[in-house]
C-alpha cells in the first residue's frame, strides 16, 4: 500500500497494487445491512459476524469519529448437548483466549434485514439469525426509534430436548483502538498517570468523582479527563471510554453514562421472555473473557449486575427449551439514547429524544413490536424481491434504501444528510434529486422538511443556494449548522422546481405547495433570466463538478435540466391558475429547445458543451425525470434514440459509461505523488471515469422510448452486477468507479456510501410506465413487459402491486400496504380502463378488469 497525505494531518490516500488472481470476499464482508432508525446511528454486522461501522453514539463527520470495528462485540449461541460457539467465523483475538467458533455461516442480506444461516455440524440444531431495525415503511416517526432485533431462529431436528440461548454481549465501557485525545483543551480539565492497563485506566476514572472520561495510551499512560469529554478518534493500539455504570431490572441490562455530552446517555440490551420456558439472564465483566467463561458453562450469566466501573462489558442471554422437533424463536433488542447530537461545536440533539425517556424505553417499546416490524418488513421485500424485475434490480433497488444511514434528524425535527461521509457538504440540492425517490415514496414529510429548507434559503435574487452545509466540517470554514451556501449551479435551482412538482403531484399536499409557491416562481424568474443570453444558462457548474463544465459556454447536460424545469414549471402553473408564469415558462422553453437543437445537436447527438464535439454519458439525466413525471419530451424522440445510441458508441466501458470521451486536452494524469488535495487521486484522465448514474439512467431512457427491454436494461445491469458480483459490496455503492488506466481499473474510486446510483429508482416507473397524480386521481401504466408480470406499484406510503395474466387477459391492482386508502377517479393500464370508477382500495383490498 503506498499512502501519502493529502492536505489534512492523520488522513491518507493510496493505491494498492493488487496481483492479477485478486478476488473480491464474500458478499457481506466489505458491507453489510446499515442497522439503525432514521436519523438515530447504525452499525453494521458483517458475514463473519464481527460489528464494524459503529455511530450509534452520534459519530458523524462534524463529531467523533466512527468505530470502524468493534471486536469485542459478540452474539453467542449455546446448545446443552454441544457447549457454546461465537457467532463469528474467527472469533475476536482478545486477551489472547482461543474462542470457540463457526465453522461456516451464509450471510444474506434484504434490506432492511441481516440475515445469517449458521453451518456447523457440532451445533445439533438448525439455527438462522437475523437482525434488523424498527423501520415501518411510511412511518417516519416510528422508524426514528433507535434499536436493533436480533431473533435467533432454531429448530430441534433431534427426538430428544435440547436447551438452547443467545447471547449478546457489547464493551460498551471499553473501546479499543481509540483515543480521546482530540481537540483537548483547559475545559477537558486533563491529567496524566503512568497505570498498567486500559481496565485500571477506566477503575482510576471510576474512582475519581469528577472523571468524565479517560485515555490509555501504548505508552501506558492513562488521562482522565475532568470536565467535558473529548470527542474519540481513532487511535491504533490505544484505548478510551466514557465513564458509566451497569444497572438491570427484570429483562434488560443497562450501561448508563452520565452528563451532557454527545457520549452521554444510556445503551440497554433486553431479552425477550414469550412463555414459561424461557428465562433471561445478565452479566458484567472486565473483559469478554470472563463474560463468555460464565455463558460456556451452562447458558446462562452470573446474574451479577456490578456498578464497578472496571466492569467494561455487559451482557444479556435468552434460554429456551425445545422438544423433539420443535421451532422457536430467541429475542433479544438492543436500544441505545445518546440524547446530545452534536455538530461541530453546536448541540443539535436527537429527534429520537422527542419520542424516547432513555433506551429502557427504547427497548420495552421495540420489543412489544417484533412481530408487527417482522410483517411489515415481509410485506415489504415480497414487493420488491417477487416480482418481474430482473434479479439485478430487485436486489439493488430494495437494498439501496439503506443510503438512509447518512441522516441527520435534530431534536428540533430537521431532516438532514450528508453527501457522503467522506464527503461533508449537506443536502445539497443536486445530490438530493439522485437519491430522493425513494424518500419520496416512503417518508416524503421528510422530503418536504428538506424542501422548506432549501426554501427559507433561497437568495434575494431567487437563485437556490447549493445545500444547507458546503465543506462544513473543513477548518477553513467551520460553518454552523444548517449554513445555506454553495456554487451557482445549473442542477440546483430546477432541481427544487422538480422535486417541488413531483411533492405536490405525487401527494396533493396543498399547505406544502403554497407554503413554498412564492419560493418556486422566484426560482423559476431567476432560471430565466440566467438564461436569457443563450437560451439555456451559460457557463455554469453542475453536479458533474470536476468535468468543469463552467469553462464552456453551453453544456448540453445542463440544457436538459433548465428544459425539464420548464415543463415542471408549466404543470405546477396550470394546477395553481397562474396564467402569466405558464406563458413565461412556455416562452422559455421553446427558446430553450431552439438553442439545443441549434448550438448543441451534432446530426447524431447532443454535444457534451459547445466548442467541442465531445459525448458525454448521462446527457439527458433530466429527460428521465421528465418521464417519471408524466411531463413529455424535452426534444423529439428521434434524436433521443440516436443520441443515446452515441453514447454507448463512444463511451461504453465494462463498468458502465465513461463519463466523457472525444474532449480537446483532457485533464492529464496527476502523478500520485504528495498533493495538497484529492488530486492524487486522479487517473490519466478525469473524463475516463464511470458516475454510477448514467448507465442507469440510460435504461431508464432507453425503456421509456419502447425499445427492446433486455437492450434496455444492459447498462444499468452491467454497472450494477459489477458492484453485486464482481465487487460484491452493495450496501457501499461509490459514486465514481476508476477507469481502464487508473492503477486500480474497475475499482471505487471517489465518495463511498453514495446516492449517484439511486436514479436507478426511474428504472421500475420505465418498466411499468407507471404515471401517477394524486392531484388528479389518476394511475396510469405503460409497460413494457410483453408477457404475463407482476411490477410493484410506487405511490407515497402506499405499496401495491400491479399483475397482469396473459392467458386471461386480466389486470389485478392489489395494495399490500398503505398509511391511507388509494382514490382513483381514473385508472387504466396501456388502453384498458377499469370500467367502475371511481374507486377507493383499502390495505389488502384488490381489484380486476380486462
């Protein structure tokens, strides 16, 4: 690995140099399900069974810094007949002790549920745990609820009785490879002392009334920290924690951590008791050692709940009884109630503190839940893993909702992401419109939060700032929280008009509408006149930045966008009667439609920016919106075809569409040598680089224009399938992948965890060409399935399924699940009306026609 630093102390970039027989690990080992509620932290339990990217106590790019593995974290299974084994497949080297493990367990993963099936022949039973968070799909305020379920399923194939437990156990007084040694000044109130071990280091904390938190070096130097308590980085080989205690009542097992500072609050682990034959015991130790020692014996903890600060781990066990060829399921719920979210220097809290006294009240209100969330979540994962997708886009469009672990939810109720955690802008408009849709479809309040917010910032001038938080956390800006600012940008002011239109179509919210109205025909004015000199707007920024389309007059990519603007801007006039914004906005578009058929069109396609005849994947990204929309054409369909037949002519690649190809003096290879930025990054060429969101929305284009589906589909397909199969890491979906020539080609290149591949959420509206108006009462449908199918039917907080039998002839519209009743005064797939309108369907209610 060659690293080398690139502006900022402690942070490394590099190059690794792979041999030609390099494979990818098993899918689940480079990511896995985020689990956690909306807004609340996450952390993920990879294949092997270790807990890794750990923010439940309000790590985030403005605070402490992630736990990125937390060994010592471990679920335990026991069986009278064949003693106790980890739950990993290499089991944590702590203390130097061998412990027990699984031979083999297959991970699986359907969002928002982990799965595991656990292979090991010396286990005699056959056992299946899966994890997975208090998400209810349409519920905002039910999904905020920080915990986590692990049920433990097991079946008794043998005649004889068995006895069987689950255990978890977590260090929450100990972390390992961390320092809070961060930014420590006179109000830490630190001091030092020589001491022998970590666990001595957290006693000589507890001992101290005033201690906060503490420090142990590989120096063996323990700090205790007096007053506030320092943010935690990562620090190998050291090791720190909060100051707490251990508490217990009947079934759940608590670590409390007193005061006021982001790692303050209290983290509980409970055990579910169903019936009679189930018994739930605790434990706290020092180490994991003497916690897993008490479980080998027989099962079960001492029952020894010590306030002891050395006693850094806790741990709760389920037992049962199973007879002869019985199946049962073992339960235990973890919450957690970290109240004071910071940012920077400013406390911003936990909307979950609204909802929630402390985690006993997280857990005992979960857990009453288990079967609900189960059922939910099943009803969920049928819609979207059965059905007439390809398995590609079933798999990834359901586990691409798990980009909602970059949230933000404030105890003041404000809906926030970041761009990417290794990117710290937040919410700016242009990435919101690639991954929002399905925040749109399932908690779109929290949509319209963010909205109110680009809103209340908009300029005097009318232009929508970038997002609420550009280079937040760098220390040349510091900015505070929900700071509107940013570029001027093409994608950003007719990005808010489209997602204005799509809120209001898809919802007929009226009190969203007009609260924001004047917002939208300032931005609309301000879209105009930016265009007034050529048509399109001139020399402009856009979210595809480092392709620095600013440089040239025209870009065609943002020409697209200013046109769908204007169509987003012509519907919203006619529902709200605004005759003379209609005419501004018809004007506009005409003028718009001359300048790209005039300065842009090359004969065969849309040319990337003026001066140049370069082709440019992800031309039309707005044209897919357009679609979505019900909005029409921005130019014809012929020279849709034909450009988009250009793009694959000139651009294709492995991994999906090279980003530009054919420019004058392409950006050159910079040598990866000690940069002062992200430079070093680059390969020979910025425009060799594949956006995880053209290639999708290429499909998306390509379906919606009729033609042949397998076609259609192999962009997206093929971008996709290398991250599902050949990089097997989907719940890590990068925005940039390197191209051919970049020391690392095919592989992820820039910003981790991103949204760019969310408009591959347009893919399924392409197939069903499903057009939906709450406004009007009208669903719609297109699609380009020929033969008998089943396509999930996408309509804010209401999942429904859309079947059609080609020996029969007959349409079925079924709800599966809905927060309201669906009212339709109009429905119709491709010319077949449902003859009995209107019609008002109920939560498993279905309807059929021919």
């Amino acid at each position: 690995m060659k690293t080398f630093p690139v502006g900022h102390a402690g942070l490394t970039a590099g190059f690794v140099d792979r041999p030609d027989y390099y494979m990818a690990p098993p899918t689940g080992m480079r990511s896995a399900i985020p689990l956690g509620g909306l807004g609340s932290g996450s952390f993920e339990i990879r294949a092997d069974g270790s807990f890794k990217e750990w923010i439940i106590e309000n790590q985030s790019p403005a605070g402490s810094a992630k736990f990125g593995t937390v060994d010592d974290a471990i679920l335990g299974i026991w069986t009278s007949t064949s003693g106790a084994r980890m739950l990993r497949t290499h089991p944590p080297a702590s203390d130097g002790v061998a412990y027990p493990e699984i031979k083999q367990m297959t991970y699986s993963g359907a969002f928002p549920t982990s799965k595991w099936i656990i292979q090991d022949e010396r286990i005699p039973i056959k056992a299946s745990l899966y994890a997975f968070p208090n998400l209810d799909f349409g519920n905002s305020t039910e999904s905020a609820a920080p915990a986590v379920v692990f049920a433990l399923n097991v079946l008794n194939p043998s005649p004889s009785d068995i006895d069987v437990s689950l255990m978890l156990s977590l260090p929450i007084g100990i972390q390992k490879d961390s320092s809070r040694a961060t930014g420590v000044s006179s109000q830490h109130g630190a001091r030092s002392h020589l001491s022998d071990s970590a666990d001595d280091c957290a006693s000589d904390c507890g001992q101290l009334s005033k201690c906060q938190a503490w420090t142990f070096s590989g120096s063996n130097l323990c700090t205790l920290y007096e007053g506030a308590v320092p943010l935690s980085l990562y620090e190998f080989g050291s090791a720190s924690g909060v100051k707490g205690y251990w508490s217990n009542n009947e079934n759940t097992l608590t670590a409390n951590r007193p005061g006021n500072s982001p790692a303050s609050g209290n983290i509980s682990i409970h055990g579910s008791k169903f019936d009679a034959t189930y018994s739930t015991s605790f434990g706290t130790a020092p180490s994991l050692q003497q916690i897993w020692s008490t479980f080998s014996k027989n099962g079960k903890l001492n029952a020894s709940v010590s306030e002891a600060p050395e006693n850094t781990h806790g741990a709760v066990s389920v037992m049962t009884r199973l007879t002869g060829g019985q199946s049962k399921t073992i339960v235990i719920t973890l919450g957690w109630f970290f109240p004071e979210r910071n940012h920077l220097d400013e406390i911003v809290g936990n909307f979950y503190s609204n909802l929630f006294r402390d985690s006993v009240h997280v857990v005992d209100h979960v857990s009453k839940r288990v079967d609900k969330i189960v059922d939910d979540h099943v009803i969920v994962q049928n819609l979207f893993l059965e059905n007439s997708w390809p398995e590609y886009l079933q798999d990834y469009t359901l586990n691409s909702i798990s980009h909602l672990r970059n949230a933000i939810w404030t105890r003041d109720g404000r809906w926030r992401q970041w761009e990417a955690y290794d990117c710290n802008d937040i919410d700016s408009v242009h990435n919101d419109l690639q991954r929002e849709l399905p925040y749109a479809l399932f908690f779109h309040d929290l949509e319209m939060n963010k909205m109110h917010a680009w809103a209340k910032g908009q300029l005097p001038n009318g232009m929508i700032q970038e997002g609420l938080g550009v280079n937040t956390c760098t220390e040349e800006t510091n900015t505070p929280f929900d700071t509107p600012g940013g570029r001027v940008m093409a994608d950003v002011t007719t990005g808010f008009i489209i997602e204005a239109y799509q809120l209001w179509k898809w919802t007929n919210d009226v009190e969203f509408i007009r609260s924001i109205w004047k917002n939208i025909v300032h931005g609309v004015q301000w879209q105009i006149s930016v265009s007034a000199q050529a048509g399109i707007p001139t020399y402009m920024v856009c979210t595809y930045d480092i392709i620095n389309f600013y440089q040239y007059k025209l870009a065609s990519f943002n020409g697209f966008m200013h046109l769908t603007a204007m169509m987003a801007c012509q519907a919203l006039a006619r529902d709200m009667n605004d005759d003379d914004l209609l005419d501004k906005c018809t004007v506009a578009l005409e003028r718009g439609r001359q300048t790209m058929n005039s300065q842009l069109w090359t004969g065969s396609y849309y040319r990337a920016f003026s001066g140049e005849n370069a082709v440019m994947g992800d031309t039309m990204y707005a044209q897919v919106w357009a679609n979505t929309l019900g909005l029409g054409d921005t130019v014809n369909q012929s020279r849709q075809i034909s450009h988009l037949k250009a793009e694959v002519d000139h651009n294709d690649t492995p991994w999906g569409l090279r980003v530009v190809t054919g420019r004058t003096g392409e950006p050159s290879l910079l040598d990866p040598s000690p940069l002062d930025n992200c430079g070093a990054l680059y390969g020979p060429s910025i425009d060799n680089s594949i956006w995880m969101g053209g290639s999708q929305d290429w499909s998306a284009l390509m379906l919606a224009l009729g033609q042949n589906v397998p076609h259609a589909l192999s962009q997206s397909e093929k971008a996709l399938n290398h991250w599902r199969s050949n990089l097997k890491d989907i719940w890590n979906t990068h925005g940039i992948v390197a191209g051919a020539g970049y020391f690392f080609d095919g592989m992820p290149w820039v910003t981790a965890h991103y949204g760019f591949h969310m408009v591959l959420w347009h893919i399924p509206f392409a197939l069903s060409g499903q057009d939906y108006s709450a406004v009007n009462r009208s669903l719609t449908f297109d699609p380009k399935l020929s033969d008998s199918f089943h396509v999930p039917v996408l309509i804010p907080n209401i999942l429904a399924m859309l079947t059609y039998n080609n020996n029969s002839g007959v349409y079925t519209l079924k709800i599966a699940k809905a927060a309201m009743a669906l009212h339709l005064n109009h429905l119709r797939v491709g010319e077949h009306s449902y003859p009995s309108l209107p019609v008002s369907l109920q939560p498993g209610q279905s309807i059929s026609w021919k």
